[in-house]
C-alpha cells in the first residue's frame, strides 16, 4: 500500500489535524512521513523602494519564514518520534504553494499526499483559492483530503 506520505502543513491549528491523522495513519501503514512547509518568496520592491530597507525587509521576511518553518517541522517531529515514526521535514520558499506541494511529493519519492481543507464554499475559494483543489488538479499521486 502507500509507504511514504508527503503531509504539507503551515503550522495551523488545521495542520494539527493532518499531523496528528498522517501519523495514524503511518502507524497502521508501516509508513513514513515527510512533512513540508512551503513559505511565500519576500514581497518584491517597487519603484519606491528604497534598495537598503528592501534589502532588510528581505531579509526580516527570510528570516520569519525559516524560523516559522522549522518550528512547525519541529512539532511534528516531536509528534513523530514519540510514536516510532521515521521523518522528515523539509521547507521551501516558494512563489506557488501548489505547485511547490506537487513538485515535493515527487521529488521526495511520496506515494501519497495528505492535505488538509479548510471546506471553504465556492464564493470563499474564489476569493482565498484552494490549495488543495489545485494539487488534487496537478498531481498524479493520491490525495487524502482530511476535512
């Protein structure tokens, strides 16, 4: 069956809930799990911008995502190893979360994908989008969407 689950979180109380299921359900597979934070590219600079406070900004913004990337990944691992679960954490900065998710599951050899939704109703994913409604569209791998 699936021996390898790629969980993508965000550090969310909804991320908790892919956490604590993918590891459930990794226990029952034999499994492991690479969890994945995918963190926003810094806000790129206008012609207003003043090139050394960009370049501070950048920096600030670099400096938040990895910090707030390895203390999600740290939780899970926590969660992980208190349970035997072999683990990875990984993150990118990336400018498409979509895409990063699908690009990680493949490049880390995942056999299925165990994503959370936020069951949003059409009028609030046309205004937010759906991360995972377009992995779901790009992805050649299954999906476990937990709700």
């Amino acid at each position: 069956m699936y021996k390898h689950l790629l969980v993508p979180i965000d550090g969310s109380e909804l991320s908790e809930q892919a956490a604590t299921t993918s590891l459930g359900l990794a226990a029952a597979l034999g499994a492991r799990i690479t969890a994945f934070v995918a963190e926003p590219l810094p806000p790129l600079p206008n012609e207003t911008t003043n090139p050394g406070s960009y370049a501070r900004t950048a920096e600030q913004h670099r400096e938040r995502t990895e910090a707030h990337a390895h203390d999600a990944l740290a939780r899970f691992a926590a969660q992980a190893a208190e349970q035997g679960i072999p683990f990875a954490g990984e993150f990118r900065r990336t400018g498409s979360v979509d895409e990063a998710i699908v690009e990680a599951a493949t490049s880390y050899g995942c056999d299925l994908i165990v994503m959370v939704t936020h069951g949003r109703s059409a009028f609030g994913e046309l205004l937010f989008g759906s991360h995972t409604k377009n992995v779901l569209s790009h992805s050649k791998l299954p999906l476990l969407v937990l709700h």
